[in-house]
C-alpha cells in the first residue's frame, strides 16, 4: 500500500512538473533557436512524432514519413515517442498492429539512442465505427507496452471527452482543429472559444487523467474562387494564380489564454502539465518570452 502511494505521489509530482512540446516533423534537429528555447523555458518533454501510419495501395496499414534524427537527444529531456495513426487504418484488420509498432519503436529508440522511455503516444481521431477497433488495438499495446515498462497515452480531441475513454493510463487533450479550415467563412479553425465551449463541461466527468495541449502555430490557406486549394507549408509548394487568395489563420495570445482559463474552470488538473504544439521556429518566435510564460505556467 504504501509503495502503491508512493508511485502515485511520484506520478502527480511528475506531471505537475511538465512541461511539453510536440515535434511534428519529419527531421529531428535542435538548431540554436530551439535550444533556447527549450532551455529558457524549461520545457523536460518532447513528444516526438516518430510516424505515421497509412492504408497503403494495398489495403494495408504501414508506417510512413518516419522522423529522420539529424541531432542526438539532449540529456534533460525526456522523449514520449508518438504516433500518428490514420482513422482508416482502423476499418481494416489491426490485430498485429501492436506488435509491430512497438517493436519499431523500440528499435528507434536503439538505433538513435534514445534510451528508456517511460511511455509512447498514440494520437488517432477515432470516431463511432472504428471505436471498437481502436479500443481493442490499444488494450493490446497497453498489455504489450507495460511488458516493457512503458505507460501509454492517447491523444484526445474535443468530440471524444463525451465518449468512453480509451484504454490509455493518461490523454492529453487536443485544444487545437476545433473548425473546418477547409471552409473561406471559418475565420478560427485553429482555435475558436465558440467551437469549444460546447464540449468543456464532459472535461468534469471524465475518468481519464489528462495533460492539455495548446496551439501555437499558423496557416496559410490558398483558395481559388472560395474553394479550398490547400495550405502553403513553404511558398512554393502550391500554385498560387492571379486572383488566389491566402488566408492567414493563427490563435492569438488571448485566444490561447483563454482556453486554458476554460479549460481549468471545468479541470484545473488537466493543466498540471501543459503542452505547446509544436517546436517550430515561427512557433516559438511569435510572441515575447513572458508571454510564452503564462502559457506554460501551471
């Protein structure tokens, strides 16, 4: 009993101490802007996107984009190797899915010297008929992963707090996508307190222990005659013509504090541990150092 409190203790005093950051690239490399950052802000996690998974041309689900390592890991931060997991993967046959996801992980974590890491993160927008599906992967990576060790964790969006959680020991709850950036009228979709509020008062039920993600980054959105052309990751990745509009969407400060004001009204301690999305340079560039600050502060 008594070590049973004392590993809850430690795993309260643990998050209450995080701080996190999302790496969602396709190359993990600390540049002198990043290490700053990290350091100045004390940021101890990275939640790094390892992979993806896809239904490939034959139906099958397979890893893809994986993280290329330009750079070893600094010491002080503690990785949660994450997983990007298609919803169409789900309607197809997953059953040594997780198997063979942990074990590529697992070799990553050997091939780059990652180390031991304490948990590994699955992020997937299930929905109502691929609910089962996922639920039963992720009991079976639970029980595989804990073999190892290893917690494991789930990303969670907004219209999922009203369902059952899945089997995860924690989530981390997604404040970001919250409308159709697809449509030229939704002027927020990163982040739009009307869009959200709806969902925030099922954060006082629900059994799952949480961490709150918050957004920092921006689109570039290019339409054509007001239909969706795509977004510009760099400025020439897509044919922009005369008459093209770009469309520039992208939280605020006070969009972001209000969120998280939001969010601890209905659960303070989903803010115990607070985590930014994600460590890119424009990110982490755009607003002053105080105000990165009272993002993060718990």
């Amino acid at each position: 009993m008594v070590a049973l409190l004392l590993l809850l203790f430690t795993a309260c005093k643990e998050q209450q101490h995080s701080r996190g950051m999302y790496y969602w690239s396709t190359t993990f490399q600390l540049d002198s802007t990043k290490k700053s950052f990290l350091k100045e802000h004390q940021i101890n996690r990275i939640y790094l996107r390892y992979f993806d998974v896809v239904v490939d041309d034959n139906g099958e689900p397979m890893p893809n984009a994986t993280v290329r390592f330009k750079d070893s890991i600094p010491q002080q931060l503690e990785i949660i190797p994450t997983v990007f997991i298609v919803n169409d993967c789900m309607k197809k046959d997953v059953s040594d899915l997780p198997e063979k996801m942990l074990r590529r992980i697992l070799q990553m974590n050997e091939t780059h010297h990652v180390g031991k890491v304490k948990e590994i993160q699955i992020d997937c927008d299930w929905t109502g008929s691929t609910r089962k599906t996922f639920f039963s992967f992720m009991e079976k990576l639970r029980t595989l992963a804990k073999e190892q060790g290893i917690r494991l964790s789930s990303t969670i969006r907004l219209h999922q707090l009203s369902q059952t959680p899945p089997p995860a020991d924690r989530g981390i709850l997604m404040m970001y996508n919250t409308g159709d950036f697809t449509q030229l009228s939704c002027e927020r979709p990163i982040l739009d307190m009307r869009d959200v509020k709806p969902y925030l008062p099922a954060l006082r039920r629900y059994k799952l222990p949480l961490s709150t993600a918050y957004p920092l980054y921006r689109w570039k959105i290019v339409f054509r005659n007001g239909r969706y052309i795509g977004i510009l990751h760099t400025d020439d990745e897509l044919p922009v013509l005369p008459g093209d509009s770009i469309a520039i969407r992208q939280p605020e400060l006070s969009e972001i504090l209000e969120a998280k004001a939001a969010v601890s009204k209905q659960q303070a301690r989903a803010n115990d541990e607070v985590i930014l999305f994600d460590l890119n340079n424009s990110n982490i560039t755009r607003f002053k150092h105080k105000d990165y600050e009272e993002i993060l502060n718990h």
